[in-house]
C-alpha cells in the first residue's frame, strides 16, 4: 500500500514545488501533500525494519541502514525546509518495490519458475532503471546548482553527507539487479538440463529421438553450501564437480550457511585407456572441489547467489 501511495503524492507534491527557482529549489517549505508523502514513507520504513530486525531470512545491513537513515533525516529535511526536493525524489522511487514485493509472492506461491516470474523480473529492472537510475544525473545537478544560502552550516554538512547515500544505494542494487536477471536469463534451471542431457544420452545409446520420453539416466546427489547471503525459496547457481552449471531453489529449512542435496547426472566413468594418459588419475585420487565465487548479493529480496557443490 505505502508503495503506490506514498510516491503518488510525492510526485503531486512535486509539482508544487519550485523546482526551476535557482534560490529556493532547496529551501521550499513543505505542502500538506509532501508531508503526507514523507509521513507515510517514515511509518512504512519503520514497519519495515521492525520486520526485518524480527526475521533473519530478510535482515541486511544495508536495507536496515537506509531505513534508518530515511527514518530519521527524511522528517528532518522536510520540517526544516531543507532539500525537500531530493527527500520527494526518494519517497517517489519507492514505486519500484512492487517488482520487489510480486517475487516475494511469486516464490512463495512456487513459481520462481515461470514466465510470469522472469517478465516480473525483467520489469523490475527496467522500471528500477527508470525510476532510481535514470534522473539522478539531474538530481546531482540541481543539488550542485541550486543555493543553499538559507542553510546554515550544520544543514549544509548534513545534506551533503546523506543525500548522496541513497544514490551509491541504487546503483548498487540496480547493477545487483541486472546482474540478477542476466544470470537467471543465461542459466536454464536444472530439470530443463537434465531433461537435455538424458536425450543426448539416448541418442548416443541409438535408443530415440529428441523429444521422446527421455530414459533412465545414472544420477548422484551433490552436496550444495548455501551462502551466507541466499535464504530459503531463492535462487542461486551452482556448478557440478564436471564443471555444469545449475539453477537450483534453496529447499525450506535451509539457510545462510547450511547445506543441501540435489541429484544430477552422474559423471562417466573413466575407461583405462583413459588412465593411461598423461595427467588422468583414477576418481578418488587427487584433485581438490573446485572453488566458486559466491555473490554479493543482499537485500531488495531477490537475490541470485553462487553455491558449490560437492558430490555426497
């Protein structure tokens, strides 16, 4: 709800402001609709970190710290009649958490495999773009141009060592974001790979076609590390000791840190013709698990993280 009420009020109160006014841009007192605006951006945020702070699936350092900050110089900027333009900004890109909100449903519902679930993603980013990324350039002109003659020193120090904070925030999770997306677009899900490999299987059997009912393949489980950043109903890619890639769903009851199993194809078994060759050994000879770099992934709710794996 405070996702589209807020930031519609917020772009109305927008209009109201002198924006094109070099000497008061910064400095317009607020209206009754910004103040319902940032109210109602306040007590959402409060919620929000009292929801996070009570469940450790959701709680991040960074999420927490930009509630906190907006909890507190949100109310500041606007009572005191300071940078209530870039304060309006804000409240007004928090129309982007509908994307975020949708995934949340949609895993929950389990379908973090549909196609409803990759266009939610994709909107997501795009509007994220739109929305956070795409007018800052003007926000950092308007705070750079703009007088702050009505500021004292004490406000000209803290404008500047807040309002930029939200800025580097959206542009790391923007890059997060896409990267996210990217990742989910490149890499298909792992019921798809091994339905992929069981035809070739076949085929080189001579025993069907592609799109036959593929056989019985050898499968193994692998034990999959879960990183300290991905929780339960996310997705994160992990690679098999053969070097395949997976797109898997942390099961519930697993979490940061915790490990889980997953069956995929079992590996050929080397021949002794292929011993013989330089450099092969035996398994269980030699060759530590491959490390995998893991993602830096946390907060917005979506996460896509690395996980290795290794066989059970």
């Amino acid at each position: 709800f405070p996702a589209l009420t807020a930031p519609f009020l917020a772009v109305q109160a927008l209009w109201e402001l002198p924006i094109s006014d070099h000497a008061t841009a910064l400095a317009a007192a607020p209206t009754p609709l910004a103040l319902r605006a940032v109210g109602l951006s306040c007590g959402y945020m409060a919620y929000d970190t009292v929801f996070c702070l009570a469940h450790k699936q959701v709680r991040h350092p960074l999420l927490l710290g930009h509630h906190l900050l907006s909890i507190l110089f949100f109310p500041y900027a606007t009572l005191r009649h300071r940078a209530l333009l870039v304060v309006l900004f804000f409240v007004c890109t928090e129309v982007t958490n509908i994307g975020q909100h949708v995934r949340i449903i949609l895993l929950k519902l389990g379908h973090e495999r549909s196609r409803l679930y990759l266009v939610n993603g994709v909107a997501w980013a795009v509007s994220f773009f739109v929305v956070r990324i795409l007018p800052s350039p003007y926000l950092f002109y308007k705070m750079a141009d703009c007088s702050y003659a009505a500021f004292s020193r004490a406000d000209f120090v803290v404008a500047w060592a807040t309002m930029p904070i939200p800025f580097v925030l959206n542009s790391f999770w923007f890059y997060l974001l896409a990267s996210g997306v990217l990742r989910f677009l490149r890499t298909p899900p792992i019921d798809a790979l091994l339905s992929s490999e069981n035809q070739q299987q076949q085929q080189q059997q001579g025993g069907g076609m592609p799109g036959q009912q593929p056989g019985q393949q050898p499968m193994q489980l692998m034990l999959v590390n879960v990183p300290p950043n991905v929780h339960a109903g996310e997705q994160m890619v992990v690679m098999t000791p053969t070097g395949q890639q997976y797109m898997v769903v942390v099961p519930q009851g697993a979490g940061p840190n915790s490990q889980f199993q997953i069956a995929v194809p079992r590996p050929p078994e080397p021949s002794m013709m292929q011993y013989g060759q330089p450099g092969a050994m035996p398994p269980g000879y030699g060759g530590a698990p491959p490390q995998y770099q893991q993602n830096p992934y946390g907060g917005m709710g979506g996460q896509y993280g690395y996980g290795g794996g290794t066989p059970a």
